[in-house]
C-alpha cells in the first residue's frame, strides 16, 4: 500500500464556493503509511524517506493501516523555507533520533487509508473533516493541518502571497483521489514574476540561441540573476543570435558562473519566474520576449 500522491494542474486565481483554497507549503511532498508498530514515509517517485526524518515515528500514533499525504517543511516564522529543509533531506545517511537542524514540520492535507479502509473514492471534505479528527487526537506539534477556505480564492491568494507563501492549492471539495493523476479537481496557483533582464551572454548551437545568461538591477547593483533555456521559438534563436554575435566582449559585464559569449549589455528581455531563490537567482525562469 504505496500509492503515488495525486497532482495538480495550473491555473490562475479563482472564486468558486465548491473550492477548498490552501496553502501551497514550499517544500518536499511527501506520503506515509502506518502499518502495527511500522510506519513509513515516501516522495513524490516512491522514493523512501523513512530514515532521512526519524523524528516522524510520532505517525504510529495514528491507526494501523492509516496512509496520508502531506508536505515536509521547515518552518521560519510560519512560512516555508526551502533551502533550509534541503540541507537537511538531500543528506543521504541515516540520522540519530535527536537529529533536529531543521524545524521540520509535516503539514498534511488529505488521508487516503484508514484502518485499511481505502478514502480515495469518498468526496475530499470526508477525508479532510477525518484527517482532522486524528490530528486534534495526536496533538503534535510535528503534525500540522494545512486549513484552507472555501470560496473566496482571489481574495485568500492575495493574502498568502502577501504572507510570503508559494501559492494556492485550490481542491474540488467533492473530488476523489487519483494516486499518481493529475486532474484539473486540484489547481495550483502561483505567481507569474515578470522581471526586466539585460542579455549578457548566451551559448549557441547550429539552429541559433540554445541558452541566455541574463542579469537585472537589484539593490547592489546589476547582478546576474539566471539561465534561460526555454520560451524562445527556432526563429526566435536564430534572430537573437544575429543580433547578439556584433556585440561580443572578452568579459561579463557582471559575475557569472557559466562559460558563455560575452556581449555588451544593450538586449533586454522580459523574464517570466517563480520567484526568487535564496541565492538570487530567478526560479523556473522563461524568456517572454525582447524588450525593444
């Protein structure tokens, strides 16, 4: 009993009053199972994670035969930090049972299993009203209930965005759970950045352009904030190429770690993201044209 977590399609912000709006934690999704005095815990691919969170034995207090999903967090003044929780999850070896560099939080939101009585054809808000009934039992504070609204999805976007959080997962209250689906009954929501680039390097290949290293203006002054491979069309490539290749120059004009054809910074972009990373650099960027 090792079902794959359900997934979600892409959409804008919305209003709808047969709509649960959530949180969408930055973090690692995560599934676990509690079989008798076992329990067990696995990503996104079935790939375990049971010895990598020791700490998250506290699950056994749910019912044998329970499985849940949920997202791994580190929590930093009640938002999602994903650098930190990284640290701590990309380190392979097993940890002691004390092991606690990172606040780790498991913030669940939906119960397939109980008892070894499959949910995952019973309307979300059953789950969701059982899982929360098992949590206020467990009372850790290692296990949290991600909350959401119903209805009002604009206005709770609006308000998780300005609290510092990824997004919204918006979730059809009568859905059923599709293990390893993607299914438009769960859409998240999440902010298109738009940030003005200066091209100031690019590699290149026999159809033209094959990636941009672009820079913009932050507070210390420009700095190269990311590598762009997707958003331009063949003849796209083709013409940046023409008209990048006069304005060579030996050097970036600003720290880059990648090997590229220098140029003058005089191309700009719009770059469509995610956000930022703690390094700053532009997460999942995408070129969306030449700013004449």
């Amino acid at each position: 009993m090792k079902p794959l977590p359900m997934l979600a399609t892409k959409a804008a912000p919305f209003d709808a009053e047969d709509y649960l709006f959530e949180v969408k934690w930055d973090g690692i999704r995560a599934l676990a199972a509690v079989d008798q005095c076992s329990w067990s815990l696995w990503g996104r691919h079935g790939v375990d994670y049971t010895t990598r969170y020791p700490e998250l034995a506290v699950l056994r207090r749910l019912p044998s035969g329970t499985v849940v999903d949920g997202e791994l967090v580190a929590l930093n003044q009640g938002r999602a930090d994903l650098p930190t929780l990284l640290r701590r999850h990309l380190r392979q070896r097993p940890l002691p049972p004390d092991y606690a560099t990172a606040p780790l939080c498991y913030v669940l939101f939906d119960l397939l299993y109980l008892r070894g009585q499959a949910l995952l054809k019973e309307p979300l808000v059953q789950r969701r009203a059982l899982l929360r009934e098992w949590l206020d039992q467990v009372e850790d504070p290692l296990l949290a209930y991600s909350d959401g609204i119903v209805g009002a999805g604009r206005a709770f976007f609006d308000k998780v965005m300005a609290e510092g959080h990824e997004g919204v997962v918006a979730k059809h209250q009568a859905s059923s759970y599709l293990p390893g689906q993607r299914s438009s009954s769960w859409r998240k929501i999440k902010p298109a950045l738009v940030v003005p680039c200066v091209i100031i390097g690019y590699q290149a290949g026999r159809s033209g352009i094959q990636r941009l290293c672009v820079a913009a203006v932050r507070e210390e002054g420009l700095r190269y904030v990311g590598q762009l491979t997707l958003g331009f069309t063949a003849s796209q490539a083709v013409d940046l190429e023409k008209r990048l290749a006069p304005t060579q120059r030996s050097r970036p004009v600003t720290p880059c770690p990648h090997q590229a054809c220098w140029v003058e910074p005089e191309l700009y972009c719009r770059v469509q993201s995610q956000g930022w990373t703690s390094h700053g650099r532009l997460r999942h960027a995408v070129f969306r044209g030449l700013l004449e």
